[in-house]
C-alpha cells in the first residue's frame, strides 16, 4: 500500500498544529507528537500516495508557512530504511529545524523522538541507505556554523561494534607529546611547526618523526616523566568513551604515531586491551635522536587496525576507529565507522563522521553506546 509521510516542526510557542478536518480519517496513525528543542514534533505515516494528498499538502504548506511552521512530506519508499540522526549541542530551534530541512532535500524525513536528554536529541529518520554518505556530508554543511555536533547514522544492533581504535595525541590526550618534548629544549615552536605541517598532510609522516626526534638529541630521559607528570591531560570525554566502549563489550586499542612511555601510561590509566607505539633510542639515560625498529605510520595504523579485527574475529565493519591527523585517514576509512574528532580539514572531509565542538564522549552518541 502506497503511504505519505508528514512530518510538521513549529515553534514551541506556537504548540501543535491542527489539521483540517476535511482530512476524516486519513489523518491517524500519528507517530510523535512531542515538544522538544524549542519546537513541537510532530510525525504521521499516511495511508495515501502523496500525489493523491498534493492539494491538501500544498494548502497546509501555505498555512504553515505564514505561521511560521516547517512542513515536510515525501512518500514512504519500498527500500527505505530507519535510521538516526543525532544533534549534540545546544538545543536550539534553528539547529533542528535546518537539520530536518537539510535532510528533506536528501530525500530523509523524520519518525518517532528516540532520546530527548540534556545535550543529545537522536531522532528516527527514514530514507533510502544508498545516500546516507552524502546526506550526512551535506547535513554537516548546513550545520557548519551552529554550536552543535550532528551525524547521520544506520540504526545499529546492540552489541554491533567490537573493537574501538584510537589514536593517542591530540586524541586521547590534548597535547602533542613530542612537542612538549621540544619544549624542555627550548625547541617547541620548531617542532610544532613541523607536526602541523605532518598532522594536516603536507609531510611524510617517517621522515618529518624522524626530523623531530633528531631535535631530541641528548634530553634525558627523566624529561618524559616531567611531561608525563606536568602537561599530560586527557580529552575531555576521553575516560567515559573508553570505560562506554569496554563496558559495551568491546576491545580497546591505541595505536599512535607517538612514543612507548607515555602509551603505557595510558594504557594503565585507562585500561586499555593493546598499545602500539613507536620506541625511542635510549642510551645513558638520554634520548639519542633515534627511533628503535619499524616506525608506526599511516599505513601501518590501518594495518593494526585490521589484524586486531581479525584476531577478534570481526568483520571491518564493526571496527571504530577515531583520530585528528592526515596519518590517521587509512585506519579511518578501514574501520567501518571513522570519527575525526577537533581533526584538520583534510581528515574532516574525509571521515565517515567528526566531533567539531565537544569531547569523545559524543562519539557515545554517534555510536548509539549510552
């Protein structure tokens, strides 16, 4: 049976729409009817073809329109599939009404209100998989200037992901831990510049790690506990998504272009299931310049990635992998979901989805963790 789905956004102030009566019985069914983020919600699925309703629509647009209300239709496909979309931010009215205007133009109309709770709203949306990519890249756009992390995401099963992998600095941790290195030397401003230029993918990722370690040449080794002690700080979030992701069932790993030291550390701190890292030469209780063994790039994050799904028994798909440099763009695009979280433009554009404003802890809501 062919149906319509009609969705109405209003302002708060204004309540719920009534619709004319001349619709009898082809309007119930509702499916939300709901005040949330400054707006009322409200959802049908219609048991008519939307052509069959296109004077009644039309008629009812123009009503909503000079009162200020959204009125969004489309037909119910054969091949369509539920889906989330999650805003986590502030719950404005703008932000939801030009989220849901977005998406209708991808072909994706709203359902029922899943999660209503303090920062994070996930509504039921509907719309066809083969679009999903680009509807969330366009979504993005349209929220690009608002204070809000949106995505649009499958309707994951419950135990579907098993296993996250995440990169270390400016990750994990909110610093570069080779910059604050160079900092003891006197170095920092030299070596920041050259992981920027590495971290936004203008250098190869080896040569400019082995160009910043030579810069370390003769700094004792009892400087990376001072960093350790003194700079290193957690991403906000960082705890809670780790503690979510375990606690979901799911392997953890850190896979950095960064140091061994301070991914023990983490590793401890967290409780962390593996850590790959790169070794320091070490040698009279002074760091010599040098990298011990095969150095931890791009190509090999997204090899890790790959043989800790293997090991796991698990498909790529259920991997997650999250990250803010260009070295980290393989094992976000291997992984079957990839978060770009405060990443440079270059990996922004290229994950799968990316936290702008808040902490990891809002990847929980990409990922439908609670």
């Amino acid at each position: 049976m062919c149906a319509t789905r009609l969705a109405i956004l209003s302002p708060a102030g204004q309540g719920r729409m009534t619709l004319p009566q001349a619709m009898g019985q082809i309007v119930h069914g509702e499916l939300e009817q709901r005040e949330i983020w400054g707006s009322w919600l409200q959802t049908w699925q219609l048991p008519a073809d939307s052509g069959e309703l296109q004077p009644f629509l039309e008629e009812l647009a123009r009503q909503g329109l000079v009162q200020g209300r959204e009125i969004l239709w489309g037909r119910a496909l054969p091949n369509e599939e539920p889906h989330r979309l999650v805003l986590q931010g502030s719950n404005q009215a703008v932000i939801l009404r030009r989220a849901l205007t977005a998406l209708h133009l991808r072909g994706f109309l709203p359902g029922r209100v899943l999660l209503a709770q303090g920062d994070r709203l996930v509504l039921e949306l509907w719309g066809e998989t083969g679009s999903l990519a680009l509807a969330n890249h366009q979504l993005l756009e349209a929220l690009e200037d608002l204070p809000v992390d949106p995505a649009l995401t499958p309707l994951w099963p419950s135990k579907h992901f098993r296993l996250l992998v995440s990169d270390m600095d400016s990750t994990l941790i909110s610093i570069e831990c080779i910059d604050e290195l160079g900092a003891h030397l006197g170095l920092k401003s030299a070596i920041a510049a050259i992981t920027e230029r590495s971290m936004s993918g203008e250098l190869d990722f080896r040569s400019s790690l082995r160009e910043r370690v030579r810069l370390l040449a003769g700094t004792p080794v009892s400087t990376i506990d001072a960093v350790i002690r003194d700079r290193l700080q957690f991403s906000p979030g960082a705890r809670e998504l780790i503690q979510a992701a375990k606690a979901a069932g799911m392997e953890t790993a850190l896979v950095t272009g960064g140091f061994t030291q301070f991914a023990d550390y983490l590793q401890a701190e967290l409780g962390l299931d593996y850590t790959f890292a790169n070794r320091l030469e070490i040698r009279d209780g002074k760091i010599t310049g040098e990298v011990i063994g095969e150095i931890i790039d791009a190509e090999a994050k997204a090899n890790i990635l790959e043989l800790l799904a293997i090991s796991q028994g698990a498909e790529l798909s259920q991997c997650v992998a999250v990250g803010d440099g260009a070295n980290d763009l393989p094992m976000l695009r291997k992984a079957g979901v990839g978060i770009a979280y405060h990443a440079k433009p270059t990996v922004r554009a290229q994950a799968d989805f990316q936290i702008r404003l808040g902490g990891l802890d809002r990847a929980l809501g990409i990922l439908g963790l609670p």
